[in-house]
C-alpha cells in the first residue's frame, strides 16, 4: 500500500472547489487546511489543497497523480 500526495491549487474561482470535489470523488482525502495566498505576479488570490490517497500499487515517479 503505497501513500499518495497531491497539493492542489488555482485561483481563487470556482475551478478550485471544482478541483478538490474531483478529487474528493475519485478517492482523494484531504490533508491539512487549505491555504490562502495573493500572488504578486498574476495579482490574484490563489488557493491550495494538499490531498493523499491509498493506493494498491508502488510509487513510481512517473505516476500521473491526477489519473490515480
């Protein structure tokens, strides 16, 4: 059994909550708070998710997270 993480971001629209439901749906638990940040070179607010799931496979680092 191997241990997933994922640290999800967007801007701070819809398409995040979007983003973590997905996630939500396909397995994924949440990790720890959401964070909440301005970014200074797009001047917009951004949000962040760590997720992790349980797997029945080994790590490899050419997993595509996002399809586990």
């Amino acid at each position: 059994m191997t241990t997933l993480y994922r640290l999800l971001t967007e801007e701070d629209t819809s398409a995040f909550c979007h983003k973590v439901s997905k996630a939500l749906a396909r397995g994924w638990v949440l990790h720890g708070s959401p964070a909440y940040a301005f970014d200074a070179e797009s001047g917009k607010m951004r949000c962040a998710q760590a997720v992790t799931k349980q797997v029945e496979a080994d790590y490899a680092h050419e997993m595509k997270l996002g399809e586990q």
